[in-house]
C-alpha cells in the first residue's frame, strides 16, 4: 500500500532536502559553532534518477478500454541526513501515471533510526522492511507487497511496498531479534479490475468492477495492528531463522457475511534455514499459516490453514551465470470440509499446490548487459508465468530495461491463469543522478 501524501507536504519535506544540500554559509557557521558536529553539517548530496516507462498488453483484455499497462514519468528523490545520534531517510516518488491519467506523489521510505546501547537499533516511520529466503516466493514474509507494479512492468524494487512501522533490533552473542509493530494494517496491493481484471469464484469469471474493488480493511484499533518478530543466528555460515506474525491475510480472500471482500484474521509461525552446499547456496523455509477465525475449516467465507514449504537452491555453472531453483509447496488443510462448505466448489484451490521457479541470469561486459529469466510454473495449476527482461546499462548515467509478463494457463480461475490477457511486453529508460 502506498502513501499518498498532499503535495504540499511532500514539497516541504522536498524543501529541506534540498536546502540541506546548500553550500554553507556565515550563519550555518553558526549554527555549527552552537553544537553540531562536523558530520552532522556536512550533509550528504540529494541522488535518485528519472525514468520513462511504457508497456502494452500482447492481447486485447475485454473488460478493459485501455491496451497500456504501463505509461509513466517518475522523479525519484533520496537523501540521508545524519545528525548526531540519528539518521533520517528520505525515498520518495512524483510522478504521472498515464494509465489512471494521475499525477501522484509516493513516499517509500521517511524515517528515523537511532541506537539503544550498544547492541540495540530502533527506526520508526515508513519503510521497506523485508526477511525470509526465497526469492519471489514469500512464506513469513508478510510485509506488504505492490502485485500491481510487479505486473505492469515496474522495477523489481517495487514489489516491496512500505507500511508505517516501529523497527526494534536487538543483537547479542546467541540470538539476534528483530520485532516489528505496524499499528495499522498495511495490505498488499492486490488486483481491484482497474489495470488488471481478476477471477471471482461467485461470478464464475473474470471480472473489472467499476468501480473498482475496495476490500473491507480492519478498524484501526491496537489489536488489529500488526505484530511481526524474527530471531535470527548465523552458526559456521548457516543462517537460522525462527518468525511469528499476527494480523490478516495480506490478500483479500474472506467474504463478509453480506459478500464483501476483506482479509481474514492470521497467525503465523516459522523457521528457514540458509547455507552453503556444494559450491552454490541451499536454503529451505517452512510456514503454517493459521487462519484464526475458521480453524475448523467449516465456514465457507475464510480461507483455510495452510502449511507452506520452499526449498531452493542457487548457484554458478559458468563465470557470469547464474541458476536458481525453487521447489513450493501448498497445502490447504481439512480440504474435504472446505469443499464441502464451500460456495464455489469447482474454483476452490487444490488441497496440494505445487510451484517450482527457475531463475537464469546471465551478465557480460562487466555487468553493461544482463539477461535474465525468471519463471513460476505450477504443475497443479497448470498455469505459468515467465519473466524475461535485458538490461542494458549505457553509462553510471544512463539504463535501459526491457522485459515482460507473460501469463497462461488452462483455467481461468488459477492466480496466474486469470491474468493470461494480462499479458505485456514494457521498456523504460532511466537517467541516475
């Protein structure tokens, strides 16, 4: 979920950015004279880039006016300000969206970090908070995603959206902890019929409301916050890992009794381990999902437990290429109640969900270009969805991204199956400052 501050917020935060940057002058001499330290004055440059996006569907999607899924201007700006004892980030985003026809203004990251002692670190704001081993395959990571910029043909960085959050840290000889409070409950953000059409059960089809999908969020109160805790060691090069979350299903998948759309109470407990093996890395990770408001698995409008399994496996068969494999595992626990109960029997998920990834990267001329391919095929599902992109970067400068989404699948009512006229080829050009 993204944050849409008024513009005339985000243009003083822009101000001071800028003006932190101003070459110093007789009065911030004084100022340095009234306590501030060396560092804490001489403030880092403002960097970011400038980019220009485009992409258009491969097929005509029925639902939808518009072939474009992806026209867009954006202005990144990014600046760390360090004064004595803490540090302040700024990340944020203007822009024109050419296919909602908005100008929008995006903070990714504004906050503040600082130490408790000598073995403890605190930041609070809105961030990118991110853990867990696979890759483009989550299980305990359950922080907030953007699926819808994933699709269109964003920046991979854009998957990861950010929530308003109090960071603590705590490291030691034995076990690391890292525990997160969101006090209001960030959702991905998930298909609504604007960009994309998505599948409902209780339709039988894909469907583009208009408008478009607003699911029902939680009230704001302490307890549906969002509590996330990770403990962490690394033991002769294995990374252990041990994760607990509680708060809701990221994605809409429960029906209020009047059939709206919303997210289902949620508690999570996990582990991963990561280490080396045979020349490459191994890591595994495990999740069980438990849906606390339907843990009978009866009740037709809440999505059932699940336990959740990845192995992977990355590594280097030639110098500058790179094999990554990945083997996932679904399963929806007391399946034959769930069909039984269920409003849509034949567009329930298979009580085995399986899904393997492949990702092949290869890089030349010292990293000018990279092609890469990153694929999810699911057996169960039979659906697929391939991502190849080349990356050609010109200068420090200047960057080209070319790439594309390409979905397909034998029933509509699968994840990837749905977005099959989704499918869309993107190119963007990037200017880094």
């Amino acid at each position: 979920m993204t944050c849409e501050p008024t513009f005339r917020t985000l243009c003083a935060v822009l101000l001071v950015g800028f003006l932190s940057t101003a070459p110093a002058t007789a009065q911030d001499d004084v100022w340095d004279d009234a306590g501030w330290d060396d560092d804490a004055a001489s403030t880092l440059p403002i960097s970011g880039f400038v980019e220009a996006g485009v992409g258009t569907r491969i097929r005509t999607d029925s639902l939808l006016d518009q072939r474009g899924t992806l026209e867009e201007l954006r202005w990144r700006v990014e600046h760390d300000w360090q004064p004595t004892g803490f540090n302040v980030a700024l990340k944020a985003d203007l822009g024109y969206d050419g296919v909602d026809g908005e100008a929008y203004a995006n903070l990714r990251d504004l906050s503040v970090g600082f130490t408790l002692g000598d073995s403890a670190d605190v930041r609070v704001g809105r961030q990118i908070l991110t853990w867990g081993t696979g890759d483009l395959v989550f299980l305990n990571d359950l922080f907030p995603k953007d699926f819808v910029s994933f699709f269109a043909g964003r920046d991979d960085e854009y998957l990861k959206a950010p929530s308003d959050t109090i960071r603590f840290t705590r490291y030691s000889d034995r076990w690391n902890l890292d525990f997160a409070w969101t006090p209001e409950f960030a959702h991905d953000t998930y298909l609504d019929g604007d960009r994309f059409s998505f599948f409902f059960p209780l339709a039988g089809r894909n469907v583009a409301p208009n408008p478009v999908l607003r699911a029902e969020e939680p009230h704001t109160s302490f307890e549906n916050g969002e509590f996330a805790a990770r403990l962490f060691r690394t033991v002769e090069g294995r990374e252990y890992a041990v994760y607990g979350y509680h708060g809701f299903f990221k994605q809409p998948n429960a029906l209020t009794p009047d059939l709206r759309a919303t997210f289902a109470p949620l508690t999570s407990l996990g582990a991963s381990l990561r280490q080396p093996f045979r020349g490459g890395i191994v890591n595994l990770e495990a999740a069980y999902y438990w849906s606390r408001d339907d843990s009978s698995g009866r009740d037709p409008l809440i999505p059932n437990d699940q336990l959740r399994v990845l192995a992977g496996y990355e590594w280097e068969p030639r110098t500058n290429f790179t094999v990554g494999l990945q083997y996932y595992l679904e399963w929806t626990l007391d399946h034959d109640r769930l069909l039984d109960n269920s409003l849509a029997p034949g567009f329930e998920p298979d009580e085995w969900r399986h899904l393997l990834t492949t990702r092949l990267t290869y890089r030349a001329a010292r990293d000018k270009h990279v092609l890469s391919l990153f694929a999810f095929v699911s057996p169960s599902d039979r659906d697929v969805y391939l991502r190849p992109s080349y990356t050609y970067r010109h200068s420090d400068q200047w960057s080209w991204f070319l790439g594309g989404n390409l979905f397909a699948g034998d029933a509509a009512h699968t994840f990837f199956g749905q977005l099959e006229d989704a499918s869309n080829l993107y190119l963007r050009v990037r200017y880094h400052y």
